[in-house]
C-alpha cells in the first residue's frame, strides 16, 4: 500500500500539473518518505530471515507490535494530502491499520514480557 502511495509521489516528479511539482520540499520530503518505507518493508520480511534483522538492529522498536503501529501512523500522517484523493485514502487506512496493530500489541500479543517473575 505504501509502495503504491510512494511510487505515485514518484511519478509527480516534474509534472507540471500537480501542485508543488517545483517545491525542493517536496522532493526532499518524499525521499524522506521513501525511506521510511524501505525500513518497514525491510522490518516485515526480517521476520523471514534472521539475517536480515541484523540491519535493523537499531530499530528494535519495529520488532513489536506497538512500536510498528506508531510507525506506520506516523508514515500515514506523512503521506496525508488532501489535494490527492489517492493519498488521503492511503493515509487513512494505514492509521487504522496502525491502531489495530498497537491493539493486538496491548491487548492480544501472547508473546510479549508481562514482566511476571521478574527479580
């Protein structure tokens, strides 16, 4: 969904007929974007092979549930331009998929530290 988002961002590089197609922010702005992205593409497929979570070791608030929900509500509140109808409907989604990620994080993640018999 975000790669579809991104590369729709991509393809107004130039274009005269879309609003700030001339603004250095908004260039810089979706190399930002671009970016961000690329880290939670890499975060969901380190699930597969452990190799790969070595590059995202500095990232370790990706590796749980709550820590990814913000991400991605963040990257959502990024992609949010009421100008294309493409974007906000991105935008949206992607903060609802973020809330239901830090609900199951919270709520349903039988996995994480309840920190019983702690010392």
């Amino acid at each position: 969904m975000f790669l579809v988002s991104v590369g729709f961002r991509c393809s107004r590089f130039g274009n005269k007929k879309y609003i700030g197609y001339n603004d250095p922010f908004f260039y810089i702005y979706t190399v930002y974007v671009i970016i961000f992205v690329v880290m939670l593409f890499i975060a969901d497929i380190s699930r597969l092979h452990v190799k790969i979570r070595k590059i995202l070791f500095l990232f370790t608030f990706l590796h749980q549930w709550i820590g990814r929900g913000m991400f991605i509500i963040f990257i959502g509140a990024l992609l949010f331009d009421w100008h294309y109808i493409f974007e906000c409907i991105t935008s949206i989604v992607s903060i609802i998929v973020g809330i239901s990620f830090i609900v199951y994080g919270c709520f349903f993640d039988k996995w994480r530290n309840t920190g019983e018999g702690d010392a």
